[in-house]
C-alpha cells in the first residue's frame, strides 16, 4: 500500500496511523541526577550501544504534507548546558513556577523534513555531580514507557550490560495488531459515556492570555504514608488524584455536588487481557490512552476518594483506553491521508473534563517527569501527574506560567489535604 512512497524514500516503514499522529506534537522528558559521568564518554558509548535497540533508530520524516515512519541509523543528539546554580536539585525545585518549558521540535540538522525523537541534556555540576535529562517524542513513548527507556540509558551510564531482544518494533498502521480478541462492535463506535460527556457543556479553565507557555511544578510527599493510608481505605493513588483535581475545580467554580465532572486518566493498556503478548511486553512507544471516570461529590472527602476509586475502576472495565487507541488509530484513511470525523468524542474545551493520571512506581535517584507542549493557543492543559519511588511520591502540574492564581491555590490546598499525612 505504500510502496509509492519507499520508492521517494527507501527508510520509509509506514505512515503514521492517527493516534500516533495526534501525540507528535508533545515531548515527554526526565531528569535525574547521579554521580559524576564524562559526557564524552557516555555520548561515545550511547553512539556505539543505543543502534543496536529497533526504536532508537526512527525518526519521522514529513513528505507531501503528511508524516511516515522511518529507519535512520541513531546519532545521539546532546546538548551540554552550562552550570548555573539553578542546576542544583533544590534550588530548580524552588525556581520551578518561573522556568517556562518550551515546546520541542526537534528538526534534524542535516534533513529538514525529518523530525528526531530523543534529545540528551547533560549539566556537569558541583560536588562531583551530572545532571541529565532525556527528552522522547509522545509517539515513542508514554509517561510510563520512558521510565523504562531511562533504564537503558542508566545501564550506559553504569556501564552495565543491556540486555535486549529486539521486539519491540513497530505496530501495524491502526494499532489492531496490539491487541487480540476484541469484539470490532466495540471499537467502530464511540462508547456512551464519551456521547454523555460531549453533551455536557461547561468550560473548566477560565480564558487566558495567548500564547500560552507552560511550566511543570513538582510537589514531594512521604509515600511510606500515603501508600499506608491506600491500604488501609482499600483505594488507590489514582483516585486521591481524581479526588483532588475534580474537588479543586468544584471549589473554583462553586460547582453543586451533583454536577458531572469527567477526569481524562491516561491508562496503560499493556496489562490489559486483550494485549498481545508483544504488547504486553514493549518498552517503547505509546500504549496509553483515557478512560473518563464520571465524577460527583460527595459529603466529605474520604468518601469523594472512595467514590472515585469505584469509577476509575468501572471506567478502565468498560475498555475506553483501548477503544481510544483503536478509534484514533483508524481516523486517518491510509491511502489518502484524509482524517475522519468523530462524532461525540470528548472535548477538553467544551466540556467539564480535568486531567490526572498516576504512572506508579519508578526508579531513580531524584527523578523529575515532566512534559512539553507546543500548544500556544487559548485552548489549553491543565494537568496533574503522579509517580513514585520507594519513599517519595512526586505530583507534577503542568500548567500556564500565567494561571489562575485562586485556582493554584485551590489545587495546592487540597493536594496537601489529601497527599500530607
């Protein structure tokens, strides 16, 4: 089917299929710090070990106004950045809600039409310290598969032995090839709730100025306690966060109790029953997509916590994540690159739908998860991530550097009501 192109460009794999298209446009990254490491010696070593792992040698090329996948042999992309104090963990912690990320577009410098999705930023600090952050593009990632990305690329840093096998290649065009068993009813049509939510019309986030650039602010909690106080409540992490997002904008807005508020929550569909067994396996790549809990208040807030641990739990039953994926998937006709039109599909401007997802558990030192947009337009993010290590649990909120003031308040005070034990 797209021999045509190949023969433009022999590297060409396939075009992007529409979920894959509808993320190109966001970066994802970590930072963490270790010990001392030279950076000439990890850009040879990630020059010599990372074209032997599939993914880390796509890139997308943009031709006849659309965007293929292609095989382009791996050269690592870093950038060394000078020392400045801001550098050090604590102080970039404390300077956070100033520091504007900018989107990213990583423009390939030798061919302008191909777009590189990996990019190495390495600051050599004081006390014998290496700060790195690495960028992935969306397409080639999640917020939970560039955690295991980052392992890799910490094994290089500890000279340590990669061992990987190398299946984890590309999926075919629409995304059906990840998962098996599953009734085409479901995934040809857009589920109910999502029609219930397109009906609804209430704007969340109050009208900023344009353009809008972003900044992603951390918070750091005891996990010890909080993973404690999920035990004992038969809940999960997911719901505080859902608890807390949705309680925030129902204080900001003097919302009554009873009226709906669906949280978009970015869920993993690797573990799920239908994933193949590649699938269920890959450490690459996006394979993640939202469910929509519906969401009331409650009375109080340990029962606004339970009640959104049940709806998350039937929003994830009810398949939406991999609906998602394989609606969005097959959007785009692959002959003639044309987008179809999905009707009742959410949207985040025009209906009440906040944003939080929990990524779990990770590793590293003082990991910082963020992520960059180009969206500069009125319709913007307001987010809130989770994830943790064995003692601490991060909260990001990536939002404009010109929010609402009396909602960040609002946010902030509940977080700490229900994060601080």
């Amino acid at each position: 089917m797209f021999d045509d192109y190949k023969k433009i460009d022999n590297r060409i794999l396939r075009p992007l299929d529409g979920f894959e298209f509808m993320i190109t446009n966001g970066f994802l990254y970590i930072t963490d710090y270790f010990d001392y490491f030279d950076t000439k010696t990890f850009q040879e070593n990630c020059n010599k070990i990372l074209p032997k792992i599939e993914p880390f040698n796509y890139s997308i090329k943009k031709l006849n106004n659309y965007l293929f996948w292609i095989k382009k042999p791996f050269k690592i992309l870093l950038e060394e950045k000078e020392y400045s104090e801001i550098e050090e963990f604590n102080n970039y912690l404390k300077e956070e809600s100033k520091i504007i990320i900018p989107g990213m577009n990583l423009i390939d410098s030798e061919e302008k039409d191909i777009l590189l999705l990996f990019k190495f930023v390495i600051c050599q600090l004081k006390n014998k310290k290496t700060k790195l952050t690495f960028y992935a593009n969306h397409v080639i990632c999640d917020g939970r598969t560039i955690f295991s990305i980052f392992e890799i690329i910490k094994k290089i840093i500890k000279n340590e032995e990669i061992v990987y096998d190398n299946k984890d290649n590309l999926c075919s065009f629409g995304q059906l090839s990840n998962f098996e068993n599953i009734n085409p009813d479901l995934y040809n049509k857009v589920p109910e709730n999502w029609l219930n939510i397109s009906k609804t019309k209430l704007k969340l986030l109050p009208k900023l100025k344009t353009p809008i650039h972003y900044i992603n602010k951390h918070f750091i909690y005891d996990y010890l306690s909080i993973s404690k106080f999920t035990k004992d409540n038969n809940v999960s992490v997911q719901a505080m966060l859902t608890a807390m997002i949705t309680r925030s904008f129902r204080k900001y807005l003097k919302l009554d109790n009873n009226q709906k508020i669906w949280n978009n929550t970015p869920c993993d569909a690797r573990p799920s029953k239908y994933s193949t067994e590649n699938m269920k396996k890959r450490t690459f790549f996006c394979g993640a997509s939202s469910v929509f809990p519906e969401i009331i208040g409650k009375d109080n807030l340990i029962e606004d916590i339970k009640y959104c641990y049940e709806q998350v739990k039937k929003a994830v039953n009810n398949l939406e994540h991999i609906i998602g994926i394989l609606l969005l998937g097959n959007i785009v006709n692959p002959e003639k690159f044309q987008f179809k039109n999905i009707e009742g599909f959410p949207n985040f401007s025009l209906n009440p739908i906040t944003t939080s997802s929990n990524i779990g558990k990770v590793n590293g030192n003082n990991p910082l998860f963020g992520l960059c947009y180009n969206c500069p337009g009125e319709d913007y993010t307001y987010g809130v991530y989770s994830y943790h290590t064995e003692n601490k649990l991060y909260i990001l909120i990536i939002k404009p550097i010109n929010s609402d003031i009396d909602l960040d308040k609002i946010v902030e005070k509940e977080m700490d009501l229900i994060f601080k034990k």
